[in-house]
C-alpha cells in the first residue's frame, strides 16, 4: 500500500486491480479491511485498543510531546507533559472537536470521560451489556 502525506486531514484508499489495470476508490477502509478503528498517525488498522508512538497521547499532537514542565488544566482536569503540550490541546480538534473538550477527568472518580463515553459517578459503562455498572471499590483495614 502505498503511504503518502499521513498528516493531512483528508485521505484517498486506493484498490489496484491488475486484472483491469484500474484503481478503484475504498471510501470505507476499516470496512473493506475488517477492522473497527484506523489510527491516523500510523494508518494502523486494529479492533481495540492501539498505542500509536508517532501522536501524542494527552494532545494528539502529530509528533509526541517531551516531558518537561507538567501543566494541568483545571477545565478538562488532565495534567500535560509540557507548555506546549497543553497549548496544543486547547489548539488540536478531533472529530470537529477541541481536545479539551473531548476528553476530561471525572473529578469524583478520576475516570477517563471521553464525548461518547456514558459515564455515571462511580459506575463503569459495559460495553457488551450497554449499561453502568457499579465498580467495586475495596478498602483495606488496618488495626
């Protein structure tokens, strides 16, 4: 497959037939490959989870941020590697929205909340029975 510029916004999948001498167009590459997810940083097609090592995980930024003076941002309550780092995330959209915004700390249970995520204090959505369920939490008693 052949790779060009993986850092614009718009993509063409192109399917060579060597029997016609044609190229046909895949508007659905995670279709057509049987995956669930493409990353844009590594055009990696996966199911799950991936961990892309060419975009920042806190910003998305196209090259990863080096850790240098941590910021935190009291709106999405998430610490930054660096200033950059933090500047790029109120900059960066994904899926037309800002970073920020997307992404964001429970502040009663520290959980991951993404835009599309339905989450409850407290409660862990499940995926496969499409409900929140309560997350067991343990302590420990010293006498």
């Amino acid at each position: 497959m052949f790779s060009g510029n993986s850092f614009s916004a718009k993509k063409l999948y192109l399917l060579y037939d060597r029997d016609f001498g044609h190229y046909n167009v895949i508007s659905n590459m995670e279709g057509a490959m049987a995956k669930r997810y493409i990353c844009n940083g590594c055009d990696i097609l996966y199911n799950f989870t991936h961990k892309c090592d060419k975009v920042c995980s806190l910003c998305t930024a196209r090259t990863p941020c080096t850790k240098d003076q941590s910021k935190y941002c009291g709106t999405c309550n998430r610490l930054f590697l660096s200033e950059k780092c933090f500047q790029n995330h109120l900059i960066l959209k994904v899926k037309g929205k800002l970073v920020c915004q997307l992404r964001e700390v429970c502040r009663n249970c520290s959980y991951l909340v993404t835009s599309d995520s339905k989450h409850e204090r407290f409660k862990k959505f499940c995926t496969f029975c499409k409900k929140n369920t309560l997350q067991a939490i343990y302590t420990t008693w010293l006498y």
